[in-house]
C-alpha cells in the first residue's frame, strides 16, 4: 500500500479525536450516548451512498462535533494552568470560597471559532480519503457502543 504523508497526518489527527471523544463520552448520560451512536450509524451509512455532497453533510458534522469537543477540552486545560485559581475568591477574613468558575469559556469560544475553520480547511485543502472517514465513523460506532454497554450493562 502506498500511503501518503498527508494520509498518515490525517490519521494521526483521526486518532486524537477519537481518544478526545471517548473522554468525554465517559462522562455522558445514557441518552446521549444512544444519540451519538445512531448518528454515527447514519453518518457510516451515508459515507456508502453514491451521492457525494449529501454524503459529506454527516461526516463533517461528526467530524466537527468531534473537533469541537478535543478544542474545548485543550482549551480548557490549556487555561486551568495558566488561571488554576479560577472559581475562588478570598474573602475580608481571609478564607477561600469557591464561586462560579469561568474558564470553560474559553474552550467554548476556540472550538466555535475553531472548530468552523478547521472543517472548512479540511474541504478546501485536503483531498478526502474515504477509507480513512470510514475508518474514523466505524471506530467512533465500536467506541461509542463499547462505553455505552460499559455504563449500562456493567
């Protein structure tokens, strides 16, 4: 097989997102869980039909939920070391109290800026390798699937 630099950088990054994913996938409800995994049966379905512009309409969704979420959370702890006393405030008597944390704003404003132009990079730059999106959204059902049976059954 004859791979490309771009082919294993993109797997590279496919790979992150995965992991980043799957974090936060650990930490959802049941619901969303079930949610995210028939998306992403939808979105390998559609990778199979023959129409190629409503088959990119899912992938890049996927895709761009999955980017969102690995920007906030290096985003977010990017911010937690640099601001790690977010969230307390010293009072007149001198103790410590925690109140409303704010970082997490950060993460939420890079990945709504980010995460737009990432995808529209993704279009414009870097020829599509569908056996590498269909790796990615299979990889992403088995995962999903697995945490979901994880928190349910076990």
């Amino acid at each position: 097989m004859n791979y490309k630099l771009s082919d294993i950088l993109i797997g590279l990054l496919f790979a992150g997102l995965i992991i980043g994913t799957g974090f936060i996938q650990t930490q959802l409800k049941n619901e969303p869980q079930i949610y995210m995994l028939l998306f992403g049966l939808l979105t390998l379905g559609s990778l199979f039909a023959k129409q190629p512009f409503k088959t990119s309409i899912p992938f890049y969704i996927l895709l761009g939920t999955m980017l969102y979420i690995n920007i906030f959370i290096l985003t977010n702890q990017i911010v937690n070391v640099i601001s790690p006393d977010d969230g307390w405030v010293v009072d007149t008597n001198g103790e410590r109290h925690r109140v409303m944390q704010v970082n997490w704003i950060w993460g939420v404003l890079a990945g709504l800026v980010l995460t737009p132009l990432t995808i529209v990079l993704y279009h414009k730059k870097i020829r599509r390798n569908k056996v590498l999106e269909i790796s990615l959204t299979t990889i992403f059902i088995i995962l999903t699937a697995i945490i979901y049976i994880k928190r349910v059954i076990l």
